[in-house]
C-alpha cells in the first residue's frame, strides 16, 4: 500500500521554488529531430540523458501542427479529452511547447529535461487523437571518472529505470566499467576460480570495455531498484580498488503515478510544479529516511509516494 505525499504529509507537501527536480547536468545539449506530419510525430531517438535538450521540429505535413512536451506517467495515447472541447486532450504536465507550425517550416525548442517519461504532441484540435503522440525516456544521469586505481562517481544514486553513465578516463591505463547489481560489498566479491586477477561479475547488468585513457563513453540501461557495485574488471584492477557503490531507488508504479498526476492536473497542479518541502518531510514521525534518500534527496529527486513502512518512492 502507498500514500501520495500530497494526501499523506499535508503541509509537507508544497511549492518550493529552492527545490528542482532536475539533477546536475552536462552542459552541452542533444538535439532530438522531431519530425510532424499527418498524423504522426516521429523523434530522431526514443531516449536521451537528462540535461539540456532541443527539439529540432520540422512539419513535413500539409496541415499546420504544434509540439506540446508533457512530463507524465499517462499511457501514450490516454491523455483524457478536454471537458470545454473534446477535440484536444488535457495537457498533463506540460512543460513546453511550440505553436502554429506551419506546413513546411520548422522550429526549435531549447528544455533542460529531468529524468522520467514524456509524452511528446500535436494537440491542433483531433490531431492526438488521429495519432500525432510519441514517448520520450529522459534517463537519470550517473557521470563515472575511471582513475589509476579508482571509480569515482558523480552520482551515487539515480531512479529506477533508464539511467546513463558518462563515463571519462582520466587515468593512463585503459579501464573499463561493469555495472553489477549485488548486495555483496563492493571489496568483497572473490576472484574468479579460472582468473584469480579478475573478479567475478555477480548480477551483471552491462559493462563497457576498452575505454582508452583520455576518452568518453556513455552506457545506457534499464535498471531495477536496489544495491549496485561498479568495477573495472580488467586483470588486477579490481584488486586495486577500481570499484564503487551505487544505489538506484524504487520508483513509483506508473499507473499510480498517473492517477496522481491527473489528481494534481484538474486541481490546477502540473507535475514540473509540484514540490516537496523537504525540511518538513524529515520531521514527519513514521518516515524512513535512510542515506540514500538523503543523496537522492541532495541531487534533486523529489519523493512522490511512502509506502508501508514509512520509506519513499520516486
């Protein structure tokens, strides 16, 4: 059983505007093309790191259209009709958009996206509903330093979900990092019996190899809550303290989180607006708050549900 915070903790639940929801991010943008035609909007990529974004739209239709950007947990194509005119839908946590696009022409929009799930629209009116809705996965940042012999990271935490790592080698030896899901600790994991200079690869989610020193790399995936140990795993490096924690937190089920929002919504509460009082939150008596809440907590995730027991979701 959940609580929403707005039902459970009452004045704890407020505007903040000293609190984002949006984590530290690099500071070069990724353009996304957005392409609108009838009745579709196709997007260069599905996913992207959180951070700044533009949208690079283009009509390549006959009829004029506009690019609405939601941050919501509603279904693609479930976006509720207007009650003053069903031929548009409610714009459930809008954050932006860009109006009267016409056939031919092309816009941009500059964003700095916070983690989650975005619907992406044409709301002239009938055109959402003919189809013209697409979803965009902004994942939770984790910037990695790889150094002669340790993982440093950026973040320590991320929700649960798409989360990417930007990775960079500052060190002079090539390393490489495996992100593991294990509640071993971090400098306990044995040595493999056939290699007794690498160590095993418990829960292994997905790993880059081969990053030179000096170079990047960015390693996507779907994570699932819970307790993570990242490693370079090249022979000996382990052994030398190449490893580090990493937490990702629950999140709250979507279905849940969209019944909020839409709550949230016909109040007049879009969800890039609500905030929590995170002061009066610690006092609240029943709330579990452990360290990784209060890291969390410091990179700008904001609590949306408690659950039995007092702890969050995200």
């Amino acid at each position: 059983m959940h609580r929403a915070l707005s039902v459970a903790i009452g004045a704890a639940f407020v505007v903040a505007a000293a609190l984002t929801a949006t984590p530290a991010a690099a500071a070069t943008a990724t353009h996304i093309s957005v392409t609108l035609k009838e009745m579709s909007v196709v997007l260069g990529s599905a996913s992207v790191a959180a951070g700044p974004v533009v949208f690079d739209i283009t009509n390549a239709g006959t009829a004029v259209h506009e690019f609405a950007v939601l941050r919501t947990n509603v279904a693609e194509g479930a976006l509720p009709a207007r009650a003053s005119n069903a031929a548009k839908v409610e714009e459930v946590g809008i954050v932006a958009e860009v109006e009267d696009i016409d056939p031919g022409k092309t816009a941009t929009l500059s964003l700095t996206l916070a983690p989650g799930r975005y619907l992406l629209i044409c709301n002239v009116a009938g055109h959402h509903a003919a189809g013209m809705h697409a979803t965009l996965v902004v994942a939770s940042p984790a910037t990695i330093t790889l150094k002669d012999m340790a993982v440093q990271p950026g973040q320590t935490v991320a929700l649960a979900g798409a989360v990417t790592f930007s990775i960079t080698n500052t060190g002079a030896l090539v390393h490489e990092l495996a992100v593991l899901k294990t509640d071993i600790p971090e400098g306990s994991i044995p040595a493999r019996d056939t290699d007794p200079s690498k160590a095993q690869e418990p829960g292994a989610a997905g790993e880059v190899e081969d990053i030179g020193p000096g170079k990047t790399a960015t390693l996507t995936l779907d994570l699932a809550p819970g307790k993570y140990v990242l490693i370079c795993n090249l022979p000996g490096h382990y052994a030398a303290g190449m490893h580090t924690t990493f937490t990702v937190m629950p999140a709250e089920p979507r279905s849940v989180a969209a019944a909020i929002e839409l709550e949230l919504h016909a109040r007049g509460i879009d969800d890039q607006a609500a905030r929590v009082n995170v002061t009066a939150l610690l006092k609240v008596p029943g709330i579990v708050v452990t360290d990784a809440d209060r890291a969390a907590i410091a990179a700008g995730y904001v609590p949306r549900s408690i659950v039995a027991g007092g702890s969050f979701l995200y």
